[in-house]
C-alpha cells in the first residue's frame, strides 16, 4: 500500500515526497480539492467508494477525539482497503498499526492545535509507528504561522480549511503572525486580492483568500527550505511568531532520538546560528557528544586554547595563521567556539565545525558559556594534557576558562592582554611555550587523518584503519588522500563535507579490521548506480544518513553513503538506501 507515496528527500524528520495521484502532488503541500472523504461511520453505514487515480480517498472512518480510551479505540479499528488506488485512514496513535494505507489522518488533530505537547506527541507517535514511506495528514490544522513546525515534526500534508476560516472570521493572516482585517493600514502582501486595493479588507472572503494563498507562500518557503537542508533556520525564526509554536519546537528538540535518527551527519547549507535554540539542534549536540565519545587526543604537547575566527576552516583566517606561526608546531590546538562547542585543530573540517556564522560581538549569553564551559570541561576530563594555555580574549572566553579552571586539575595559563593578535600577545604565546618538542608537519596530518576516522567510525577506528607506520599522505591539506605501503588509495579527505570517503580496498580494510563497521546487506545481485530500499534484507540500525556504510550481499561487496538512515532502508519500499561510490561482483 505504499506505492503512492515516495520520499525524495529529507532535512531531518521533515520530508520532501511525492503522492502519486494523478496530476502527483509535491509534498509538504495542500490537498484540499485532491481529497474525497467517504465520511463517518458515526453518523451512517457507509460502504467503501471506489479509489479513482486522480485523488486521495479517505476511507470510511470513526474519528477519535484525543484521549479516547483506548479499549473504545480498540473496538473500532480502521479499515483498509483492498483496492488499488491511494487511500487514507483515519487514525490515532493507538491505532496506526492496526490498518496499511498510503496516507495516514490523525484524527482529532484539530483539537490539539494550541496544544505544544499533545500535538507534537502525537505526530511523533504516528511518525514513529508508521512505515517510512506513508504520508501524514493533519486535516484542518495548518495556517500560514503553524504549518513551518507541522513539517518540522513530521507532518507531509496539510489543508486550507482553518487558514480560510480564520479568514471569514476576520483574521488576516501571514507567516509573521495575525492581526485583524479591519485593522490594515498598508497590506502587507502583494497577492491579486491585496494588489487590488489599499487599507483594510472588508470583504470576509477576500481576507479567506488572501490566507490561503499566505498559506501556499509558506509552503513553497518550507519546500525550498527542506531542498536547501535550512529547514531548522526557519522554524528558529517560526517559533519566534507564537509562544505555542516555541513550545513546540522545544518539545520536539525534547525528544531527541526521533530527530536525530533522521538527521543527516553532515550538510552543505551553513547554520545561522541565532537563539539559544541553535544549541538543541542535533548537529551541535552530536558533534559535542562525538567530540567526547569519540576523539582522542594523540600528541603529547601542551593544549593551547584559542578562539574560533569568522573564516573557516579556522587554520585559513588571518589570526589563526598569527597564533600557529607563534605555536610553530609545539602545541596541541582547540579552538572554543558558541554554538559549537570545542574543535580540536584535527577536527576542523568536520560538520558542523566549519558550517556556521554566529555573530562575533564578545557577548556571551549565559546559556552559551554554561553550554561552553560544560563541552569543554567534559573534554578535558577526556583528554588531559601537561599544560594548558588559554590565548584567548577577555570577554565570554576568559570567563568560561575560568570556570573550567576551577574543576580541572592542571592550571590554566593566560597569554593574552588586551587581544590574542596585538604583537605582545602573540610574543607571549610563542614565549610560554619555549624549549617544547616540535612535531612535524607529516605527523600532524597523520593525526589529522586518524582523528578524523575516529569522529566519523568510532573511537580507536583511526589507528586501526591507518596507522601511520603503514600508510602514506599525498597531496595537500585539505585534500588528502591515505594511501597504503603498495600506494594503493584507501581514502580520500571531502574537503566541502569534512568526511573522509573510502576506496573499495580502504572498504575492505574497514571491513576485516572493524568488526561494527556499519553495513547494508542486500539481495543477490550487483547494483548498478544506486541501491534501492527494495533491494535492501537488512541494515544496521545505528546508520544515519550521509555516513559511509559497507555494502554487502551474496554476488557483491562495496562501499557508499547512505541516504537513509538504517531503519528506513529497512523498513521503506521505494527510494535510494546508499548511493554507491565502489561496487566490485564477487
Ligand atoms: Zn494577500
């Protein structure tokens, strides 16, 4: 039943699809006209239409209320359909998995809306039950303000009815907000009905209209935002219209296992940093749990701390370049950064170490250097170091390097007056760490590699897949390639993504040295171009989207990136499972 929707991409839990009606409609996206509703069984006995191909038919149904109980829920449970045609079912959380359609209603939705809480619980719920490839359909929810965070959380498709209602109510609505139609001084859109005229809009319909096509403008805005993977930037600005719409946001970002299987473990699109709710995202909160769980320290030098640079990757910016010529090669470097946490030189590449703007004023919020201060503690305690010299400005960095100060045991030295770049400062930095070792620049790139094996494979992968007794570096920083000791390629360094990409025999040194190296076992066959979720017996549940996945089966061996994550490869119909970069017939 799930050959009528297809996902094309995701951003996060939000997904870009297609329902295969015919003309197919683009989704997040409006149905309203495309949809014949069978009706209730509450009010009549009704008999199951016929499915025709140019609309979504939703089944003759019993709508719940939410907080039905659920032996009432049981007593009634959907029905299917036997037909072929796309089809939707009428259900609650509780009930999802009793019936298969393409499409699924959740029923009651309406009364939730206001609701942070009751209505993002219960579009996880039928998000988290529902096979991957299934639509869901908020009926009579969605307006110009709501419907970015109805997306966000995992709804696909939405209808006009409210929009339009609040409308010949008198509410004329944008994604900015609402205000009364009476009340326009200048309209503040440009769609045929507010083109035709000025101030107030008396007209109960003209103001419907005005807000379903508000409507139709966010819509696009949400799409363009899901292909451009910024999707989380706009709801940042979304939850800032409504104290509901913040409330959902924080209590999606509460449940963070759902976002962050669906989450891609590196972007193209830079993030804006712009609230405190930048810090929820997953990218930022598992960049800071890999940097704990996963990298290691592997020079024996002193840590210099610096602060981050508006240019990245930090080593290219004007005043990273001042700070190593006065390092030269005697100090392990972590540059501190909100909202990122800390980047360990090696790690600079990485996402989303070098895919951020933040404003650079000095002014810390006390969420940011508690989140900081926290990062930084944690990974000191992982990593120690003989000594520790803080080269940053006064501001919120001297105050976050105090505190951790206080908690570690090495002391910290301070090699900063006035600013880190002023030739005093940097003559103390090069002074402090007089009579250190050196080590050499092949052995930092070294390093560099294995580090960021680590931060992508897990911890300790790095020296196992290349050790540097073994293994040679061509090329450039940062467009490295690893060789072995025969100067076969095993990897190469994406500058763009900061992931290294395998070749098929560095595939099969991941394979036979890691034991939980993930994998994507398919059928018996070769795959030409992409394999496909349908081709796809099993996969390992800890894959996310982005990261680079072996590929297995009974007539073939390779290796790729996973477009889904490993539940979905699994569970879904249709759609790419791994773009594939080497694939060798055994
Ligand atoms: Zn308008």
């Amino acid at each position: 039943m799930t050959e009528f929707f297809e996902v094309l991409a995701t951003d996060g839990a939000a997904r870009a699809a297609e329902l295969r009606i015919d003309p197919a409609v683009q989704t997040p996206g409006r149905i309203d006209e495309r949809v014949i509703d069978a009706g209730s069984l509450w009010v009549d006995d009704r008999t199951e239409p016929s499915l025709t191909p140019e609309a979504l038919t939703i089944l003759p149904h019993r709508a719940m209320p939410t907080g039905t109980d659920e032996r009432v829920v049981a007593a009634f449970p959907p029905a299917g359909t036997d037909q072929e045609g796309a089809a939707a079912a009428v259900i609650t959380p509780a009930s999802v998995t009793a019936v298969d359609a393409d499409v699924y209603v959740l029923s009651g939705a309406r009364g939730m809306m206001g609701h942070a809480a009751a209505v993002v619980d219960a579009i996880l719920a039928v998000r988290e039950r529902a096979p991957e490839d299934t639509g869901l359909y908020l009926a009579g929810c969605a307006d110009p303000m709501n419907v970015a965070m109805l997306v966000y959380a995992g709804v696909d498709l939405v209808d006009a009815s409210a929009a339009a209602a609040a409308g010949f109510d008198g509410h004329y609505q944008t994604a900015m907000g609402m205000t009364p139609a009476e009340d326009l001084t200048e309209r503040p859109c440009m769609c045929p009905v507010c083109a035709e005229g000025e101030g107030p809009l008396e007209d109960p319909a003209a103001v419907a209209a005005h807000n379903v096509h508000a409507l139709d403008v966010e819509l696009r805005r949400i799409r363009a935002a899901i292909d451009a993977g910024t999707l989380r930037d706009h709801v940042e600005m979304q939850a800032r219209v409504d104290q509901w719409l913040l409330g959902m946001l924080r209590r999606i970002d509460q449940q963070y296992a759902y976002l962050e299987r669906r989450s891609a473990v590196s972007g193209r699109a830079t993030i804006r940093a712009t609230s405190d709710d930048t810090l929820r995202r997953v990218a930022i909160q598992r960049y800071a749990g890999r940097v704990t769980e996963r990298y290691e320290n592997r020079f024996r030098h002193p840590l210099v701390l610096l602060p981050c640079s508006a240019r990245k990757p930090y080593s290219t910016s004007q005043s990273h370049r001042q700070f190593y010529d006065a390092i030269d090669y005697r100090a392990h470097v972590v540059s501190m950064t909100s909202p990122i946490g800390v980047v360990p030189m090696e790690l600079e590449l990485t996402y989303p170490a070098q895919h951020y703007d933040t404003v650079v004023t000095g002014r810390w919020s006390a969420t940011e250097i508690e989140f900081v201060a926290s990062v930084l503690e944690e990974y000191l305690k992982e990593n120690p170091y003989p000594r520790v010299i803080a080269h940053v400005p006064d501001e919120g960095y001297r105050v976050i390097c105090e505190r951790v100060a206080a908690s570690v045991d090495v002391p910290f030295e301070y090699t900063s007056t006035d600013h880190p770049t002023t030739d005093e400062s940097l003559e103390a930095l090069g002074e402090t760490l007089s009579g250190e070792l050196r080590y050499t620049k092949a052995e930092r790139e070294s390093k560099t590699i294995q580090a960021m094996a680590d931060y992508q494979f897990g911890r300790g992968v790095g020296p196992v897949l290349f050790p540097r007794a073994s293994t040679e570096l061509n090329g450039r920083y940062p467009k490295l390639q690893v060789c072995d000791s025969d100067g076969e390629q095993l990897a190469v360094m994406v500058p763009q993504y900061g992931l290294l990409a395998l070749s098929l025999a560095g595939a099969r040194r991941w394979q036979e040295m890691v034991s939980s190296a993930p994998t994507v076992h398919i059928d018996g066959f070769v795959p030409h171009g992409d394999v496909l979720a349908p081709g796809v017996v099993d996969a390992d549940t800890r894959i996310r989207p982005g990261e680079e996945v072996l590929i297995e089966g009974p007539e073939a061996f390779g290796v790729g990136r996973a477009v889904m994550d490993g539940q979905a490869m699994v569970e879904a119909q249709r759609g790419v499972a791994v773009d594939v970069r080497h694939i060798e017939a055994l």
